[in-house]
C-alpha cells in the first residue's frame, strides 16, 4: 500500500490530515512519509516533523486501520527515521 492509497481511503475519517496546509504546517509533504508493514500485519505510516526554521523535531507516526488514522506511540529514543522504521516494523 503506498501513501497515496493511504491517503485517498482515510479522506472521510481523517480529512485533515493529509491537507496541503496541514502539511506545511509540520513541515512535511506527502514524500516525506513512509509506509512500513509490521511483522504483524499492521501497517504505519511515519515523517518527520519540522518547526518553521526546518529543524527536525519528532516524527509524525500514525497506524493506518479501517480506513482511520490511529496516533501511535514511539519510544523517544526512536531519534532517527531508521530507528522509528526499525521499531514499527517489529510492532
């Protein structure tokens, strides 16, 4: 499943989220997310948050489910996208 995908299914329950003034509101684009399978089953999609100056400050993580957006938590040591990939992956 791709972001787009994502994107077009969670439109009547999350039709902000995805919103071009959202977005930019946290510095980030549809190609700033990634979309990553669990060994579970579950599917995630993460992109990081950047303030207005562009500096990085969190990471955005939501797990995609019956066409809704559920928050998910991430350890903070989860610092890098590699490491936020690595952890949702084993989820």
């Amino acid at each position: 499943m791709t972001i787009s995908e994502i994107k077009i299914k969670t439109i009547k329950k999350a039709p902000y989220f995805f919103d071009r003034k959202t977005l930019k509101f946290f510095g980030q684009s549809m190609s700033s997310f990634k979309v990553v399978k669990s060994k579970s089953g579950k599917i995630f999609i993460y992109a990081p948050i950047r303030d207005s100056r562009g500096v990085k400050s969190g990471f955005s993580v939501r797990e995609y489910k019956n066409g809704d957006l559920a928050s998910t938590k991430i350890p903070r040591t989860a610092t890098t996208a590699t490491d936020v990939k690595t952890y949702l992956k084993k989820q």
